[in-house]
C-alpha cells in the first residue's frame, strides 16, 4: 500500500482508507476491488478483535 502513511488513528483505519482509495482508483475493475477491500478490511477488523 504505497503513498498510505497518512496520520491515521489506528492502522485499521489506515487499511480502510488506503483500501478505499485504491478501488476508487481503479475504475476499470470497481466492482471487483471494492468486494476485494471490504473483505479485507472485514477480515482485519475481526483479526483485531480476536488479537
């Protein structure tokens, strides 16, 4: 996740946004990305949890 070292609270944030960011990016393939990056940061948030 190059260019995502933003002041974020948490890195669970970090992840979302930067995740965010790149299915926005990537036009071409929206859908699929964006089903990609909330699995992702579903799973991370409940890695977290059980951490």
């Amino acid at each position: 996740m190059v260019g995502c070292s933003k002041s974020l609270p948490t890195e669970l944030a970090l992840h979302i946004s930067c995740a965010s960011l790149i299915c926005e990016t990537e036009f071409e393939q929206q859908v699929n990305h964006k089903h990609l990056c909330v699995t992702l940061a579903v799973s991370d948030k409940i890695n977290m949890v059980l951490l």
